[in-house]
C-alpha cells in the first residue's frame, strides 16, 4: 500500500511538550529500544502498530518502506486512521 494517496495530517515532531493521545500508536521501522508505541519509544513493525491501536485510532508510520511478511498477511480490521510522519510510508 502507498500511503502517499492519503490525505495530509498535521506535521508532528519526535517529541511532543504534551502527551499524544491515548489512541495514537507510532512505528518507526529502525526503532531498536524499548517500545510502548509513543512516539518517544515507537513499535518498530506495523503488525505491531496495527495491534495497539484501538478502533477509531491513528496509526502513524514514520516514513520508510515497511515489509509485513513475516506474519503473511497484514489486514486492517477495524476503523482507524493510518498516516505518516518525516514523509512518505509504503507498506508491502
């Protein structure tokens, strides 16, 4: 999927002087620390975005190429938001 079609969101930073909210989940693809899904300590595959983000959420993927194989498929199951951040997010 290229997420470049979706609508534009609002910019963001790495580091917000407030709390994101509670339905906001974040992916960075080369994240290797702890990861709770804030943009501060992102998940670092969108499987795992996806998975903590309640219905009626956002998922934001920083930009980057994001390769979802490793479970076969990946499916959106619920409503939610799915944007990027830095530029553009394909997920393959």
């Amino acid at each position: 999927y290229n997420l470049d079609s979706l609508p534009p969101g609002p910019a963001i930073t790495d580091s917000y002087p407030y709390g994101a909210p509670q339905n906001y989940m974040y992916v960075r693809g080369d994240w290797s620390g702890s990861e709770n899904g804030n943009i501060q300590t992102p998940y670092n595959t969108v499987s795992e975005g996806h998975g903590a983000v309640p219905s009626g959420g956002q998922l934001w993927l920083r930009q980057g190429t994001y390769s979802e194989t490793s479970n076969g498929s990946l499916v959106f199951d619920r409503p939610l938001l799915v944007r990027s951040y830095w530029g553009s997010a394909t997920v393959q």
